[in-house]
C-alpha cells in the first residue's frame, strides 16, 4: 500500500517554531518530487514549499522563514516553520509527485496548523 503520513502540526504562537514530518511507506520516497502544500478556511490550496533533485523552492510568503528537507534513510520529508505568523494557520498536505510515462501522485491526510495568541 502507498501511504504518506503528516505529523507534527499543531497550536503556536506568533513567532514560534514548528516541524512537520511527512513519511512514506509503500514506495522510495528519494525518487519522488515533495512538497508541501497548505490550504486555509475559504482559500484555495496553495504550494509552499517542494524539493526535486536536491533543488528546493518556496513560496514567496515563506522564504526564508521555512525549510523543506528529506532524510532518505527514513523515507521522511519534512517542514521546518520559523517565525510563524497568523496568516500561517492552515492545514498542512504533503505530496508526492513522479512522471515516468505515467504520472504518480500522492497526498497525505493533512495536519493542522494554528498560529496565534
């Protein structure tokens, strides 16, 4: 079975820290693009951050304040947040992406993000 699974969210306040983890069982996660992708009450769902071949990228309302990495030995990526501000507060997605001749893509359950006083 393939399975991504998002952890680690949670309530913090404004300027605090918090790291997501997403593992994946059921396929090697090294050989996938990740991301993280987040999505607020009445907002559409938005990318954050996604690793590809050691290249990462951010979304501009989060450079420099977020880190997205993997540990390949643990099949896990994660998210480091920095900073966190109120407008942070959203669930949290992890996906996995591949295009071979087909395209493979998998989303986790979600997790939830607070940020405030």
């Amino acid at each position: 079975q393939v399975q991504l699974v998002e952890s680690g969210g949670g309530l913090v306040q404004p300027g605090g820290s918090l790291r997501l983890s997403c593992a994946a069982s059921g396929f090697t996660l090294s050989i996938y693009a990740m991301s993280w992708y987040r999505q607020a009450p009445g907002k559409e769902r938005e990318l954050v951050a996604r690793i590809a071949r050691g290249t990462t990228t951010y979304a501009d309302s989060v450079k420099g304040r977020f880190t997205i990495s993997r540990d390949n030995a643990k099949n896990t990526a994660y998210l480091q947040m920095n900073s966190l501000k109120p407008e942070d507060t959203a669930v949290y997605y992890c996906n996995a992406n591949r295009r071979l001749l087909t395209e493979l893509n998998y989303w986790g359950q979600g997790t939830q993000v607070t940020v405030s006083s």
